[in-house]
C-alpha cells in the first residue's frame, strides 16, 4: 500500500510539475520530493514498525536511500526520454518502478532497521513502575 501511494504520488506530482515547468528532470525531482515526505512517515509507521526508534537517523538514513533511488530513477528516465525517445509521462512511471527495488532494499536493511534497539524504552519504564510501587 506504501510503495503504490508513494508511486501514485510520485506520478501525480511529476505530471502537473511537468505541465508548470516543463522540464522533465526538475519534475521528477519534484514528484520524488513529495513522494519522499509521505512514504518516510508511511513506511516508519505502518511498513515497518518503527515509530519508536531514533526519528533524526532514520529520517536521514531514509533520505539518503531516496535521494539514490531518484538519481537512478532521473538517469532511467533521461535514457527513455533521450536515448528510446519516450515522451515524459510514458517514460517516469517506468523509472519509478525500474528505482522502487533499490528504495524498499535500501529502506528494509538500513534505513529502518533495528540499529538503535528499543530496549532503553522498556527499561525506562520498569524503572519508573518499581518507583511508583516504592512510593
């Protein structure tokens, strides 16, 4: 659900940003930028299940992988555009989909991964729970 809303967005942004600028790499940065806002918050919620983590790393971490993903995305779509001569709304959902694989592998094993251990939250808690008993 993630990776089609996320993709639905990606393509929603990129045509109106294309229609306005008409200029396919800006509107694919575009469409990648709004994309990335609403699948980082998404995917740390609900694909993942790690709303309890460290917000700042994981938000950089995810930033980095979608910032990788839209530069192999941009190069596949200036190839379709230039070199197979695709017209720009045929070529980006296919760039999309051609990055999407290296964004979940890169979001799965780095991005929101267990790095920083909820276990300090628990034991915060314990603390907290034996004191209100002392007391």
């Amino acid at each position: 659900m993630v990776g089609a809303s996320g993709y639905a967005v990606n393509i929603g942004v990129f045509a109106i940003s294309l229609a306005v600028l008409s200029q396919h790499l800006i509107a694919a940065g575009c469409g990648f930028a709004v994309a990335i806002a609403t699948n980082f918050w998404l995917n740390r919620h609900w694909t993942f299940a790690s709303g309890d983590r460290a917000l700042a790393m994981q938000a950089g971490r995810f930033l980095t992988v979608s910032l990788a993903a839209c530069l192999v995305a941009a190069a596949i779509l200036q190839l379709l555009i230039g070199e197979a001569g695709l017209p720009a709304l045929a070529a980006q959902p296919a760039a999309v989909m051609a990055a999407t694989p290296l964004s979940f592998l890169g979001s799965k094993t780095w991005a929101f991964a267990d790095t920083a251990p909820a276990a300090a939250a628990p034991a915060d808690h314990e603390r907290r729970n034996v004191w209100l008993l002392a007391h």
